[in-house]
C-alpha cells in the first residue's frame, strides 16, 4: 500500500519525490518556507480538525451558507472521522451541537448523543 501511495504522489508531485515521501526542492511547486512549518506526517500535510472547523465550515457560514445547508456535511465529517477510530475534538463536537440546537433539529441531536456518536459533556 505504501508503494502505491508513493506512486501516486510521485506522479502527481514529479519524479522529484524521495521514497520516503519528501519532496526536493529543484522543482517542487510548493514554497519550502512555508513547508517547513507545517506539520508533516511520512510526507503527508497533516490538517487537524480545529483547521477543518475554522477554514471550511466556520468560513461556509460566513459566506452564506444556511446552517441547515452545512448540517450535512459536519454530519459527513463526523461520521468519517469516528469511522476511522479518531476522537472527535472538543470544538467540532460543540459546533455540531450548536448547528442542530439553532436548527431545531432536537431528534437529531438525540440520537447522536444516545449513540454516542457526540461526547455528552
């Protein structure tokens, strides 16, 4: 699997990329400065949940986007991220919360809590 991964991203970053998944700099598309103080894992950029949050959904609803419209694709988030074992952070949980409570969506809101999907604190 590893392999393939590393074929991917060779493909599509250039013959440049190193078997352990970093890049050179000779023709790396990417700002090496602006790398260096990313969080990297095996080569990968690692975008934590509170990046999510902020970046995407906190920035969908500034732009317009009704609450109702966004629920959706927070549930989406969720649902993935609990699928893949990880903990679902604090703030995440909260707008969730949030998003279902000004919604009205009471049923919903139950449900997650009951299945343990939202952390009840």
């Amino acid at each position: 699997y590893e392999w393939q991964v590393y074929n991917a991203k060779r493909r599509k970053l250039g013959s440049d990329t190193k078997r352990d998944g970093s890049v050179t700099s000779s023709s790396s598309s990417l700002n090496s400065s602006s790398t260096n103080a990313l969080d990297t894992w095996r080569g990968y950029q690692i975008v934590s949940q509170d990046d999510i949050l902020h970046f995407v959904f906190e920035e969908a609803l500034r732009a317009g986007m009704t609450r109702a419209s966004i629920v959706p694709y927070v549930l989406e988030y969720v649902r993935n991220v609990t699928k893949n074992f990880l903990k679902l952070s604090e703030r995440m949980n909260m707008f969730l919360v949030e998003l279902l409570l000004k919604d009205k969506r009471y049923f919903e809101l139950h449900q997650f809590l009951q299945y343990h999907i939202l952390l009840d604190s």
